[in-house]
C-alpha cells in the first residue's frame, strides 16, 4: 500500500487557482489592459496563417501594372486589403518617389515591430510571474502545514500536495506555455516582415522604371525657359 505522503494528485483546482489566477491577474497589473490587448492580436496573429510574400506580389500586381503601363503621372491609387501597401502606393503616386513609398513602409514597420515587442513583453513577463506563484502557493500550504495539527495526517498530504503541486504548476505554466508563446510570436513577426520586405524589394524594383528622371524633368524645364525666353525677347 503506498504511502499517503506519496499519493499526491497531480489535479488540484485550488493550486491553479494561486498560480494561474496569480499569475494572470499579476500579468495584468503590471502590464495594462492596452498591452493585454496587443499581446493577444499578437497571439491571434501568430497563430494565424501570416503574410506570404507571393500573396502580397499577387494583391499589388494589378497596381503595379498600371503604374508601368500608364506611368506615374496618370496613376490612380489602388486599394488593397493590406493597410501599410494601401497608404505606401498611394503616397509613391501622389509624391511620385521612392522615398515616400519607403516612408510610408517603414511607418507601418515600426509600428508592427513594436506591437510585436509589446507582446513578447507581455507574455515573458507571465512566464516570469508563473513560478513566482508557484512559490507563493507552497508558502500558502506551508502556512497551513503550520497551522494544523502534526497529529493529522491528512493536512500534513494535503499541506504537502499543494506545496508541489503549486511549484509544479510554476514551473509548467512558465515553460510549456507562457515562455513558449513569447518565442512563437516573436519568430511569427520574423518571419512576416522577412516576407514584406521581400515584397517591398519587388514592388521598388518593378515601379523603378515608371519614376520621373530628374534629368528629364530639367530638360523639359530648360526647354520651357528657353521657349518662353524666345517669345518674350
């Protein structure tokens, strides 16, 4: 017959309880219900199919075409389903350059990526505070160890149990989840704006072509002058 001591249930509502009910609350204090909220768009995001590069060349095709085929100046701004290449095409059609396209872009980027950081934050933090109240319920069963009488041997288990079932429960939740999650979101946003600047490359390669030449412009300028210098004279 095992011993009591040893029978501990690996199943305690109360030990979940303090460590997962801690560690949430916790997260939620020291992070806020903005951060929570990015943190779980992050999760849902990285969860989800992500941004495919070839998916985001086939959306700007037909924008692309019409800019190499009609040129910049006759251009109409496209919408798109992605938010940060809707405002970047129409901000190169409207300011015919580069760079405006490349402003836009690297708005929408820096935003992504501190979202993204958000989030990491916020789950490494729970991973963090996880084995805490793990910690905090094995006082919380010694404390009640201490309180009970030593005669008992069921409060001494039960004492027991929750002690390391609590510091389990830490050690888990830190590990297989909170810790885990943090990484997976943060390769997710690795690998999207690895794809987007592979469709950022390809969108600046394919409308290069379409940009007003500087040297054009001054000599249709320089042609102007001297015809209206002409007819002045």
């Amino acid at each position: 017959m095992p011993s009591p001591l040893i029978d501990i249930s690996l199943v305690d509502g109360g030990a979940a309880a303090i460590v997962v009910g801690g560690t949430l609350l916790a997260t939620l204090l020291r992070s806020g219900p903005a951060e929570i909220r990015v943190a779980l768009h992050g999760l849902k995001t990285a969860l989800g199919r992500g941004y495919h590069a070839d998916e985001g060349k086939a959306e700007l095709a037909a924008s692309v075409r019409a800019i190499r085929e009609d040129g910049l100046l006759r251009a109409r701004p496209a919408d798109h389903v992605d938010p940060a290449f809707a405002e970047a095409t129409e901000a190169l059609v409207h300011d015919r350059s580069l760079g405006s396209l490349q402003a836009a872009l690297e708005k929408h980027k820096a935003r992504r990526i501190g979202e993204a950081e958000t989030a990491v934050r916020v789950f490494a933090q729970a991973a963090e505070l996880a084995p805490v109240f793990g910690m905090a319920g094995t006082l919380v069963a010694l404390s009640r160890l201490a309180a009970s009488d030593m005669s008992a041997g069921e409060a001494i288990t039960g004492a027991i149990g929750l002690a390391v079932v609590t510091t389990l429960y830490g050690i888990l939740l830190a590990n297989l989840l909170f810790a885990p999650l943090a990484r997976l979101i943060e390769r997710a946003a690795l690998r999207e704006e690895a794809a987007r600047q592979e469709v950022v490359d390809w969108l600046a390669a394919q409308v290069a072509e379409a940009m007003p030449r500087r040297k054009t412009v001054h000599a249709q300028h320089h042609a102007l002058d001297q015809v209206y210098g002409t007819e002045a004279a």
